[in-house]
C-alpha cells in the first residue's frame, strides 16, 4: 500500500510539475505579449517632411499605425494615406515654415499644406479632426513606422463616415 501511496504521489508530482511548467510558460508567453502591446502602443519620435526636405517635422506616435485612406475629391486625387495625431504631438522645423502655403476649400475645416518649392503634402490639420495633424505616412522617414493598419473613410460621405467611424477620436490626448 506504502508503494502505490509513494507512486502516487510521484505521479501527482510529475503532473503537477507538469502543469506548474506548463504554467510558468503560458506565464512568460503572456508577459512577453503584453510587452509586446505596450511596445506598440508606446509613442516614438518619427521625422519626415516633404521631397526637397525644405519642409521637415517631427511626431510622437506608435511605430504601429492607424492610417486613414480617405476618397475625398482632395486625398483620391493625391492618393493620400494619413494617420492623425494630437497637435501637441507634431512639431514643424523652425524653417519650415517659410517653404508652406495652404490650400482649402468647401467648408474650409481641411487646412492642406504643402511645400511651395516640391508641391508636397507631407501633413494637414483634416476637416474630421481641425485639433489634430495628420501625417502622411510615406512621407515619414524610413525606419520607425512597423506597421500601418489602414482604414477607410468615406470622404464622398463625409458627414454619415464622420458618424460611423471613430476617426474624431485620433486626435485626442490618450
């Protein structure tokens, strides 16, 4: 009886270790996925600018992207992809500015800018978020963006996508 108590056990220790090993596993599979969600969630420097480079910036954003492709009269014809962020998290070169005009039109929300000198939008404050900037996403430098998750806005249905979509919210501090 003392043999099969002793194998017993010995067998409940290995499938408990088993399952302890299995647990410490799953344990490091799930710390190393949530590192990962926090990585691409965290906000990095990202430069770019237009194709003279007589306009550059900077932007804190993810290396993973929500961009926006947009069949509006304008981006449709630009061919525009964009990801939005705060304000506060764009910051134009000091010379920049001299090389930027503006263009808008219909309800004139949509500041488009661009370089005077290439013909370049490289960003624009967008009608769907005026307290925000939007970046083109080829425009950035290579090397920082890992991922772009691209979404559709109904541009031609401006006011019934603004409903249905969360895009408002791109632009809001997190």
């Amino acid at each position: 009886m003392i043999e099969f108590i002793i194998s017993s056990l010995a067998k409940s220790q290995v499938v408990v270790g088993g399952y302890l090993r299995l647990l410490a596993s799953l344990s490091l599979s799930l710390s190393l996925f949530v590192t990962s969600i926090d990585q691409m969630s965290a906000e990095i420097l990202h430069t770019g600018g237009c194709h003279c480079k007589n306009v550059r910036w900077e932007v804190k954003a993810p290396a993973n992207v929500v961009a926006w492709k947009c069949n509006c009269t304008n981006c449709s014809m630009r061919g525009n992809t964009h990801f939005i962020v705060p304000s506060s998290k764009f910051k134009l070169n000091e010379d920049s500015g001299d090389f930027i005009t503006t263009y808008t039109f219909g309800t004139h929300t949509a500041k488009h800018k661009f370089c005077k000198v290439c013909g370049i939008t490289s960003f624009y404050s967008p009608r769907s978020n005026p307290d925000g900037i939007a970046v083109t996403v080829n425009c950035v430098d290579p090397g920082t963006i890992s991922h772009v998750e691209t979404r559709y806005y109904d541009g031609r249905n401006w006011e019934k996508s603004y409903d249905q979509s969360s895009i408002s919210a791109f632009s809001k501090e997190s």
